[in-house]
C-alpha cells in the first residue's frame, strides 16, 4: 500500500496501460502539456495535444478504436461532453450494435464535473445519467485514489466504450492504493461501511459525505451502511438489493440533479425488487433542478452535504425507532 | 468471404455503374410497391463511387454516408447481402439490424456508412490515426456530401487531418442536394474544394459524372497521399438524379436543371464512349445488361428467402 | 371538433402561433421546402431553410431567444439533437440562470423519434430523458392529435425552452381536436381511463398500446386506469401519486431504455411519496439497454405491446387477486 | 443605471486600458492570495478589447468568450460589480450565480459571456436575426479565440451569418494560446482572417496591439456592416501574456517569444505614443494613473462588502 492521490492514481494508470499495452494513445486538449511524463516516456506519436475541438477529438477515439487502438481521450470538463454527444452516444455506443457486432469500440473518455471549484454551470454539471441511459457504452465515477486508479486500468482493457467521470473535488484526496498490479472490475459497487438499519447509496464525492454522515449517526445509534456505486452502468443491482434487503431502508445521494438521475434508477429498483423487504419508502437526496452555481455558498448548498443525509435518515428511521 | 473488386477497365466500370443503377432502381420500386422500407438512391453519380473506389487498393479503408449502395457494390458487395440488410434479414451485412442506410462491412473494408450526416468524417481521423500509427500500408477514403460539409465536424476533421498529417482521400460528393434543401441555399460559394487550401491542404474538383476523369483524378490524389501521407480533398461535382429519400416526388426540384443534368447521366456518356470507339459492342453491352439483371435478380431472390433474425438478435451485440 | 392527424395538428398549432405573434419564426434542414403553407403566408423571412448544421440552428434559436423572438425549430430526428446538445443544455437551459434572470430562451426544438419507420438507432433513440434530467428545460410528449395541438401552442408561448418530441409512429394518426382556440397547459397529465385496480403510466405512442392493454384487462375483470403524462417535464406529480394512492398498484410504460428513463423518475416517486398506498412493486415497462434495430420484427420487439404490458400487470395484479 | 462608455479619444482608450489590466492584475493577485476564484486574464491583449468595443454604437450587442474583463470595462461596466461576480457575490451581475467567467450585462448590450468555447459564436447568429428581422439598428460584435476557430461551430456560425446576410462583426483575437497549446500545433495557416473568404466573407488582419489601428479598422468595418447588412470577420493579431488561468506559472510557454511580445505591450506603446506626441502630460499620466488606482480601490471594497448570497438564490432564475 501507497498513500496517493486520485490525481496521482490516474497517472498511474495511464502510465501502467500504456506501458502494457502499445495500442493504448492519448490525446485531448492540452494533453501532452499537462502530462510531460507520458510524452517523455511513450512519445509525441501515442500522447498528443488536439486541437480545440471536442467533437473530433471524440470521433477520433471512435475511429481509432474501430480499427485498432486503444484510445483514452480527455475531454476535460463533463459540459464539453455536449460537443461530443453523437460521437459517444451515436458512433461509440451504437455501431458495434448497428454494424451487427463486426465492429468492437474499446474507447475511454474521461471528462471532470462537480462543485468545489466554484467554476460554474459551464464547467460543472453531473451529466453521467445521460450516458447510463444510452446504450452501448459504459460508466464509472469512483471516490477513492484506489478505485481511480483500478478502475481505470479496467476501463481502459474493457472493449467497450467508457466514460470515466472524475469529481473534480477528488483530485487532490489522498487514499491508500494497493502497491504492484490493482484492477478493480467494472460492474461492482463496494461496501464501505457495513450497518444495520439504513442503506446510503452513493457515488463519488457524496460517498465520503455519507461516509461522515454515518459516523454521525452510529452517535445516534444509527447503523448505517454505505455503498460506493462506482460504477454506474453496468450497475451492480445485487449489491444494492442485498443491503437493501438487510436494512429495509434506503436513501440515495447524489450530487446530479434528481430528476432521471442514477438515484432514480436506484430507488426504481429497489421498489421493483426489494418491496417486500422495505420498512420505509426510498429517499433520495441529490442536487436540485438547477444550474450549478458559481458562488461558492450557492456551490455548497447544491451538494448534499453530511447534515443533510443525518437529517434524511432520521426521516426514515426514526418513526421504526420511536415505534 | 468477401472479395475485392478491382478492375479498373472502362467497360468494368461500365458494367459496375450499370449493376448499381439496377440494383438502387430495383430498390426504389420495392420501396414503391411497399416490398421494402425507404431508402436513400445515388443514381446519377455512379461514377464518383465507381471511379474512386477502384482506386483504392485492397488496404485501404472506407468509410461513407447513407448514399453508400454504389460504394459498396463498387468495392465488390454483395447486392443480395446489401438487399437483405435493407430489408432488415438475417443474411444482411449487419444481420438486419442496422438497416439501409448503414451497412458496413469489415471485409471489405468498409468500417462505416453513418447515416448520421458528418459521422463519417468524424471517425475517418481515428482511422487514419490508426493507419498511421499501425504501420499500416492502406490510406483511408471517406466519402461525404455537401451538406456534410455544412457540419461542424467537416472544420475539425479536415484540420485535424491536416494538422497531424493523417492518410485520408476526403471524397465530397457534390450533388447539388442536401435532403430538401438545394446546396446554393446553403453556402455562398460554389467549389468545395476550395476549402481545402484554408487547412493546408490539397484540393481538387472533379467532373463527377466521368468515371475516367473521377478515377484519373483519384489515382493521383491516393499516389499523392501514399507518397506524402498528408490528406487530400476531392470533390466530384455531380446530381443527385433521384429523390432524398424513396418514395420523392421531387415536386420541390427545378425541372429544368434536373434535365440538364440527366443529359449529363454518367452511365449513358460512359456506354456512348465505349461504343463509339469500339471498346463495347452491342453485343458485350446486351451481355452486360444480361449479367446485371440476372444479378439483380439473384440478389432479390437471396434477400427475400433470408429470414427475419430472431427476436433474441435485439439485445445481441450490444456489448463485448 | 374536428378529426385531424397528429402532423396537421402540428401544422395547425404552428400556423396558428406565427399568426398570433409575429415574434414567432420558424427555422431548420428543409423546413421552408416543406412547409410552405407556412413560407407563404409569414414569408420568408420568418419562415427559413438552414443549412445542415443543428448546433448553429439551436445556437441561433438560443440567441434569438435571448433577444426578443420566439423561434421554433426543426431539429429532424432526435439522434441529430446530439449536435445542439451544448446549445439545448448549455445554453438555452442554463444561461437564465447564468445570467442571473436578465435573459429569457422562448424557444421550441422539436424533433423526431420512435419505432415503426424501421429507420435504425441513428434516426430512432428516445432521448427524452436526458432533456428531463438538466435543468432550465421543460420537455413535452404527447399522444393525441388533440395534445399535439394544444401542447405545441403553449410551449410556444412559454417563456422557457420546451423540447417537443413527435413519436413518428403517429404522424398519421387521426385525433379529435377541440375547434376553435385550443391550448393545454404543459405540466398536466391526462387520465385517458378511469380505473381501480392498477395504474398504467405513459407517454407518446405506449399510451396507444396501455389504452389496448386495458381494454384487454378489462375483459379479464381487471379495472386499469392509465395516464398519459403528456409533459415530463414539469411532470405532473399530483396526477401520479394521486391515481398510485387510489389503485396501490402501478406499471410505467416507455419505449425509451429504462436506466435513468422517465420510468425511473415516475417509480421513484410513486416509491417515495405513494409508499404507504402500495400494495405490490412498482414495475417497468420500457424499451431494452439497446441501439434500436432497423429490421421491423426486432424494431417492433424492442417497443412495448400491449400484450405484454398485459402480462407485466397480470404479475402486478394477480397476487392480490389469488389472494 | 448602466451607462455605455463611449470615450474614443486616445487617452481615453489609454486610460481604459489601463483600467482593465490593473483590475486583472489586482484580480490575479487577489487569487494568488486566496482571496478569490481562478479567472481567465486578457492582460497583452487590452488594445483589441478597448479598439473594437469603443468602435461599437449605443444599440450594438456584444458576445464574447471567457477572457471578456476588457470587453466588459470598454464597455462602461462597473469592475466593482464585475469583481463582486467573480467572488460570487449578491451585486455581481449575475447574483453571484455566474461567477468569473460568464458575466452578462443586459443594459450594456453584453448578451453573453461563454465559457463554453464557441458558445458566443453559436448565439450569435441568433443574436444578428432578432437584428435582422425587428427592425434593430445595432450591429452584433462577436468576440472569440483562436482556440474557437477550431470549434465546428465557427464553421457553422460564419457560414450561416454569410448565408443569411447578417450583420455581424466576428472578432477573432488571435492571442497564440489555446489553454495550454500553442495555435501552432492546431492549425497549419498564421491568419484566421483568410478564412472569412470562404464563406464569402469579408476579412482583415489588424495589429492587435495598436489600439489606434484596431479601432480604426473596426470602425471601418463596422460601417460595412451597417451599410451592407453583411458580417465581416476582423482578426486581432496579439498575444495572451499571462497565463490561461490563474495562476499560471506559464513554464511551458517560449520564454523568447514571450518576450518578444511583451515588448509590444498594447498599453506601454500608445503611453510612450501619447508622451512623445504631447498629447498626454506626465501629469496626466500621473492622474490617470491616480483615478484607476482610486477606481480598483473602491472596486474592491465594493465587492468585499458585498454579501454571498442567500441560499434561496440556489433554485431562482431557473425557469421563468
Ligand atoms: C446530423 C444529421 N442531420 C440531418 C440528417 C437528415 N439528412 C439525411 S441526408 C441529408 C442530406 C445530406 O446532404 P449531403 O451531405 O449533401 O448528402 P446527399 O444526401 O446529398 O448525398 C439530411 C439533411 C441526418 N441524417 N443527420
Ligand atoms: C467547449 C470548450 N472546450 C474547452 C474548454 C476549456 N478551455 C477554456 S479556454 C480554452 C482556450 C480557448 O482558446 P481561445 O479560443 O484561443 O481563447 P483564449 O483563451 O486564447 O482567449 C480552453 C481549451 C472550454 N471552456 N470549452
Ligand atoms: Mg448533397
Ligand atoms: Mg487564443
């Protein structure tokens, strides 16, 4: 074990691949700039800059992906992925499909979202619903430097096109990775935090939220659990309907907006197949219906913060306790 | 298996633009008759699809847009195979579930007909990236229309073609029409090549309805880009004969330039050369016409005795 | 009343807008060749070919949005809206609040999609969801002509940008419409059938295949009653929790993918606010995690029928009846 | 009340420019220390703000991208309220809601700040037909990057304003930096101006750190516009002298080339320019010097006594 940071984790991800693996390429904007370490070690031609133009950096990944390689790209932050949309959604995610499967698209797209950084709604918006919804590709957005890192290894081997979210208010969260070879598979979420009488659901940085919301909670007398999603599709339903199963109590966080989001998905399954086990209804507890704000109060008040989760299970569990 | 075609004779290229005619008529009037769903016809600029793809050795790689039938049948389909994917069979080329205006075909090396305008310049870089980083011989050809060249995405992908230095022939098919729209609504210029100077790039219009000036101009665009690995943009300057998009009635073309450019039918001119010089008989052309329709026949008999794909084909192939 | 298609209706709400208010213009690929009912009486200038660009056309609806028209546009099919996603979701959704409330984007997209044209997954992709998910946005489904009318005119004199989605399969379809004056405020489901025993929840062409459904139930001694939501956003909440509470039992109905589907949204809700009222699992009915087949058996496969929507109420219902 | 700057005296543009870069550089110091959000600064690049924004009449509407300070304060806005946005702040422009890079200022006629690269440029069409068809006087001023140029929406916007005929001035300054690239590695031509040609557009090239020539040549094009309806795309020649955002240590810029430009600073030139000629006094320099202190000063204070605010703000202003 190391202590690094998700920053770190990426880079040495993307090192690790592309050392094991010649077809693996980089680029983006501002790409060779900001990773000189790759460019010295694997060379102008496998790590470029582009032009600023996120519709054929994207392209280019899908067509190189089709006939080849390996692409990872950067698409810098998550709005920008609006350039990219046919792209991802209409080349990556459906030609394997549509080309009656002689195509295979082993792509990464990586993009940044979420608050912190007070850059506004042009740079922040959690728009990985988007892409769970469509078909063909695949979505992760891990919380700890360990799973960055092992989760991005696996992205990059997987032959289908990945979109890797990183909350930019990770990056400089520093965590223990596993020292030598850490892949972690896409698919399955991780349960960090074992408990009794309520599930937390969550992703990205919201699962540390959780996470110290919990440890309020066992004050309390509250046994919570909490799942770290990870990935987002495929989503790993087993997971969440055993804990669901075990605490009959379920809030979903999240710092995308709610309507359609992933917390949706969560609590439309829990309802569909853990009904019988549930003691309460499902909550959910995610970002409102609005542009991300610049101001950095407003930026706060967007993401659900530790409090608010203490208060939405005391919502659900308190009523079986006083009873 | 999928075989090559590549036989750049006149009287190939003749028979080739002959068989795609009959093939995209025969299509039209099964759409017609309601025998198969609606689909996008190139009659008219046979010759930019025949005279370019036979350019293109056996590495080389294609891509295309959703007016793909005479590249793919130039580059040796199989019209039954095409036939059945537009009618959404089991023995089409992308199983049926692609449907028309989408076939690829990774034996021949056709990676894309997106019907999605401009989805093929998108991918045409990362496959020309792919070449160049590969080591691989074959240069890249993608074939686009007007309107595409409207898209965002021809900007970025011509820049950044020229800006790395990738091995794509760019092939705009100016056909005078995007969907509804005629292109001089659409743009105030009048060559598309033009363009090409502002990346840095080389550019060249081409007579798209002389299937020998089309293939004397490719040959030497591809030799260029072979020589140079740098992109290079050619543009047939053609008409789109039919409708958008079968059945049209094409009540909102110009009647009098719709006939001038029919006088200008790429078939006809071509067959007219060949006869008058002696290259064609009468005869070889009555054998021509024998050998397309029997084709023509062969392919709708094989698309019609395909099956549909079972049901469980709809959730096959989505991931790896 | 009078019987009109879905496509005439459309026509009429158009017609019947750019007469009202002459703010109102209409732009995208081919609109002034196809529409020149329209180009003849407002003219062309309000009434305008584009050339093939969606993210200029949408750009040029935000921008003029902005600045004192209320465009309409023609955005053909809704894969092509990946083009106009920065625009749609960048702009036109965010920049109100942006700007701090000085800017309004009185805007219409309307766009294409739905099975039954065997058109493939590049013209066909019910998108709808993701429009539902990002802020700043109202989006609109109908199923009747008369809904078609009324719901396009009142997201024409909204002052937000409204999402208009046509399900292609009913262009022809024949409708009752109110004479004279007709508009229906967005936000409003519409009970379609009244019933006890389940709660059918729909929109665009499935609302057609859940009315069949219930037909069918009926003569099994089944009493549904199904909703058509018609706007998804602002989605009618009061009319969902309402019909939940009565009949404890509730199936959603779309043709679009089912992960972070509106599905997932109206589940949640029934799951959170109706969970007391619930007497079996809210289920889902929805097109699979697929690009949409162009071959018309797979095509028609991938849409849900009316038999088994029957089925998936039997699951809902029969339980409580053996019982 | 909001009022239009319209000042074009030299030392009137003198004295604006040097307003912007003291209120960037106070702001650039202000985040080395913590004290607020990373910015976007135009600092070299003042003449060209301050050249086309005082060209502008009273009913013209301006877009601009996210390194918009100069525009802003050519303008006439007010940095306190501009300093009081980036610190998210309730007297921003914007509520606070924005932040640093999307100030809009409807009174000014400022539609748009994007930070979106592009986005000006996909507004803008829209922007020029309200122009158009209401019957408006004003012309629309698009200010954009280099780094724009290689967005497909630049393709698509010009040619659309060339097709419709709308009256547009796009600007493109050409500051050599894309982020963290150089315009070199994006594209094989110098000057983005020669692309306006093929729209069928109108183009030019101006020293983009002479202030008397960028306001000359915007003038002039200006007048085109008002007098043929038509768009025209004027291209500032300058340089971005400090970082893409801050803070920027810069380390992976030419240090050679980026000296070179400093020595053509906007601000020193028309200073010495102005000294020499007599038509500015050390005295007034001094004055000037003196009143923009005073200006950022109070900008400051404004701004720091601004509350955040309230956290009601989070939901308002979404929909109308
Ligand atoms: C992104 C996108 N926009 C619009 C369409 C609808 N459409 C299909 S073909 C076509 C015209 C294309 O014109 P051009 O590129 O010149 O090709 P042509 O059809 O003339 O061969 C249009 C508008 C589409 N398929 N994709
Ligand atoms: C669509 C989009 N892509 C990328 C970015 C990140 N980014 C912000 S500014 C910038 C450089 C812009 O270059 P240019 O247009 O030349 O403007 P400049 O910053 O030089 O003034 C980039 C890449 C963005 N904000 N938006
Ligand atoms: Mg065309
Ligand atoms: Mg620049």
């Amino acid at each position: 074990m190391s202590e690094i940071t998700v920053n770190e984790a990426v880079s040495q991800a993307l090192a690790e691949e592309m050392r094991r693996d010649p077809r693996v390429v980089m680029f983006g904007e501002g790409v060779a700039t900001k990773r000189r370490e790759l460019v010295r070690e694997f060379g102008e031609k496998r790590v470029r800059n582009t032009p600023l133009a996120e519709g054929i950096i994207a392209g280019t990944a899908v067509g190189a992906a089709a006939t080849g390689l390996r692409p990872v790209v950067d698409l810098l932050f998550a709005p920008f992925l609006c350039f990219s949309m046919d792209e991802i959604v209409n080349s990556a995610g459906k030609l394997r499909y549509m080309s009656g499967g002689q195509f295979a698209f082993p792509l990464v797209a990586i993009a940044m979202t979420g608050g912190g950084w007070t850059v506004g709604a042009q740079h922040n918006h959690n728009v990985e619903s988007w892409f769970v919804h469509s078909p063909g590709l695949k979505v992760v957005m891990p919380s700890t430097a360990a799973d960055f890192k092992g989760l991005l290894k696996a992205a990059i081997r997987d032959d289908n096109p990945v979109l890797f979210f990183v909350d930019l208010a990770l990056g400089f969260e520093p965590g223990e990775v596993p020292d030598g070879e850490h892949v972690v598979p896409l698919g399955k979420a991780a349960t960090l935090r074992a408990g009794r009488d309520v599930t937390l659901i969550s992703y990205a940085k919201t699962v540390n939220h959780c996470l110290q919301a919990a440890d309020d909670l066992a004050k309390a007398g509250i046994s919570a659990e909490v799942i770290d999603l990870r990935s987002l599709k495929p989503l790993d339903e087993k997971a969440i309907l055993a804990s669901a199963r075990k605490t009959g109590r379920v809030l979903v966080v999240h710092e995308a907006s709610r309507m359609c989001g992933v917390g949706a998905e969560v609590a439309a399954i829990v309802a569909e197949k853990a009904f019988d086990a549930l003691k309460a209804p499902v909550l959910r507890l995610t970002g409102p219906d609005a542009p991300a704000p610049s101001s950095y109060v407003l930026e706060q008040a967007f993401i659900p913060q530790p409090g608010a989760i203490v208060e939405a299970v005391r919502k659900l569990v308190v009523p079986a306790f006083a009873a | 298996m999928e075989r090559i075609a590549s036989d750049t004779r006149p009287e190939a290229m003749l028979e080739c633009m002959m068989l795609i005619r009959a093939y995209e008529e025969r299509l039209a009037a099964m759409q017609a008759a309601g025998q198969a769903a609606g689909t996008c016809t190139s009659v008219g600029q046979e010759a930019s699809a025949v005279g370019v793809v036979r350019a293109l050795g056996p590495d080389d790689r294609i891509l295309t847009n959703h007016r793909s039938a005479g590249h793919l049948i130039a580059r040796g389909a199989d019209p039954g195979r095409i036939l059945a994917e537009v009618m959404g069979k089991r023995d089409g080329y992308c199983k049926g579930k692609s449907g028309s205006l989408h076939v690829s075909v990774k034996e021949l090396g056709v990676v894309l007909t997106s019907t999605i305008v401009g989805g093929e310049l998108s991918l045409a870089t990362g496959v020309g990236l792919s070449h160049a980083l590969l080591g691989e011989q074959g240069i890249v050809a993608c074939f686009f229309g007007d309107g595409a060249a409207c898209e965002g995405i021809f900007h970025e992908s011509l820049n950044l073609a020229a800006v790395w230095k990738l091995p794509i022939l760019y092939v705009c098919e100016n056909n005078q029409w995007q969907a509804y729209v005629h292109r001089k609504e659409t743009m105030l210029g009048d060559r598309i090549s033009e363009w090409a100077a502002k990346y840095g790039m080389e550019g060249l219009t081409v007579d798209g309805n002389d299937v020998e000036a089309v293939h004397a101009a490719a040959t030497q665009a591809i030799a260029s880009i072979r020589r140079t690995g740098k992109p290079f943009l050619l543009e047939t300057y053609t008409y789109r004969l039919r409708g958008h998009y079968e059945p049209d009635d094409q009540s909102y073309v110009d009647p009098a330039e719709l006939s001038a450019w029919r006088a200008k039918d790429p078939i006809d001119r071509l067959r007219a050369k060949l006869l008058t010089s002696g290259t064609l008989s009468e005869t070889g052309l009555q054998q021509m016409r024998q050998r397309v329709a029997a084709a023509i026949e062969q392919a709708v008999a094989f698309a019609a005795a395909s099956p549909f794909p079972d049901t469980a084909e709809l959730t096959t192939d989505v991931y790896a």
